[in-house]
C-alpha cells in the first residue's frame, strides 16, 4: 500500500460498524479512492458517505477520518474536492442515540484543520477546458474551514473547543 493510508493496517476495522455492517470494508474502501480511475473513484467516495455518514455518524467513522485528511492532502488523489465535502457532511451529521461517536467524529474532523487552511491557500494552475483541480479543492477547503470554525451541535457544545493538529 506504500504510505498512502499505511496506517490502516493498525485499525481494528472488523470490530466497527457502518450503516450497513462491518466496516472491515472500510479499508479497501478508500484504496480505491486513493488508487483508482476516476470512476472507481467516485463510487468508492459515494460508498463511504453512505455508509459512515449520512445520515447519522457510526464508531467507524471517526476512525476514517485521518484516513481521508490523509487523502485529502495528497496530490494524486482524483477527487480531493469530493474528500473535503465528505468530511464537511461528517461534520454536520451526528447520532443522537451516541454523541460520544458524534463528539469523536467532530473532533477528527476538527484536527485537520490545519490540512484545510494549508490546501485553502494553495495556488491556482491554471489548465485548459475548465476549472482547475487546485481551485476545486481550494474552493472545498474554504468551505469546510467555514463549517469548522463555526460549528456548533449538541454533542460538541459546551465542551473545550477543539483541539487542532497537523495531519
């Protein structure tokens, strides 16, 4: 796997759920976001949202979290737009029946805000026949950093704010 999503191996996916099942699907999961056409891809990116968050969040989704900075920071990766959206979905989603899996999901979303700003920053290459990718992720991370510094739920409030760290 090289040490794109290397870490994957350290979590215990079997032992999660999504919103159909096991999450030990997970892993192969984003593989193929990380690796694949652009229509693998973007079935792999539809996938994931489904099954980790919407509409509520699951204990395998804060687990997928970094996994998904990880690929949001990674300049080979078709669609790192879509990323930033799926982890701006995670952080508006919630469980009411477990806000600890809310809470954690917030979080890890949270402390990749440092990623967000560094890719909300990031210049434009310009390229022929439409908009470039940078301007698509830059675009997806401004709106997520939004979403972040003014997010506000149940689970998360009146809690320490979060804290932020650099994936």
């Amino acid at each position: 796997m090289g040490t794109v999503l290397g870490a994957m191996r350290n979590v215990r996916w079997h032992e999660l759920q999504h919103a159909y099942g096991s999450a030990s699907q997970v892993p192969g999961v984003l593989s193929r976001i990380a690796w694949g056409d652009a229509p693998t891809s973007d079935e792999a990116l539809s996938d994931l949202e489904r099954w980790i968050s919407t509409p509520p969040v699951f204990d395998s989704t804060a687990a997928t979290v970094p996994f998904l900075w990880e690929l949001a920071a990674t300049d080979t990766v078709r669609d790192r737009a879509g990323v930033l959206d799926l982890l701006a979905t995670i952080l508006a989603a919630g469980n009411a029946e477990h806000p600890a899996w809310t809470r954690a999901a917030h979080d890890a979303v949270a402390a990749g805000r440092a990623t967000a700003a560094r890719l909300a920053s990031a210049p434009d290459t310009p390229e022929a026949g439409g908009p470039s990718p940078a301007r698509t992720v830059r675009a997806a991370a401004t709106r997520l950093l939004a979403a972040t510094d003014r997010h506000v739920c149940p689970a998360c409030a009146g809690l320490p704010p979060h804290e932020t760290q650099v994936r």
